[in-house]
C-alpha cells in the first residue's frame, strides 16, 4: 500500500505524520482518515480552495487536474506549480510526500 507523508503544520501536524493510504482514496479522505483534519468547506465536491496542497513528492504519479479543479486552484492561497485540490487527487500505487499550506481561504468561515 502507497505511504502518504504530511510535512509538518503548526495545526494540522505539527510534528507531521506518515501512513499507509488505500489506493483510490481522495488524499483529502486519507488525510481525514488519518486525523489529519484538514479543511474541505465545500465537502469535497471541488467547489473551494480549502484543502490545497502541495505535493511535494509523487505528483508525476496522479492523474492530471482537469479543467473546474485548475480553475478553483488559481484561486488558492500559495499555489505552486504541484498545487492540488486534495479532494480531487486520488491515490494510486505510488508514496506520496504533501505539504498543507499554512494558510487556505475560506470565505463560509471568514
């Protein structure tokens, strides 16, 4: 089974974190999944920013974002060029190494 690694983040993991994840999951699922409470306002449908991440790791190995997800990801706090809307990257076979940006945007909250 793949490995997700979660850099630290002073909320979410501040020491960071490291688990298996099932192949097919959202890595917003398998964040969720593994008490990585990570924001996902819209309830994973891709309609916000929330759960952004950037994968440091792995990003070669998912299927590329398709046309509402890079849409919603100009939008997001800190984007970089290996930005993904975690509800939208589904795990395959391959570690993943995924950074949570110290800030999202969320405007139900703000």
């Amino acid at each position: 089974m793949p490995q997700i690694i979660v850099l630290p983040h002073p909320e979410l993991a501040p020491d960071g974190a490291a688990f298996e994840a099932e192949p097919g999951v959202s890595i917003c699922d398998a964040l969720l999944q593994n008490d990585v409470e990570i924001e996902h306002a819209c309830e994973k449908s891709c309609a916000c920013t929330t759960c952004h991440v950037i994968v440091r790791e792995g990003f070669d190995t998912l299927d590329e974002a398709d046309e509402l997800e890079e849409d919603y990801l100009d939008k997001a706090w800190g984007v970089e060029p290996e930005s993904r809307l975690s509800c939208q990257a589904i795990v395959k076979q391959d570690d993943l190494v995924v950074e949570i940006p110290k800030y999202t945007i969320n405007h139900a909250r703000e």
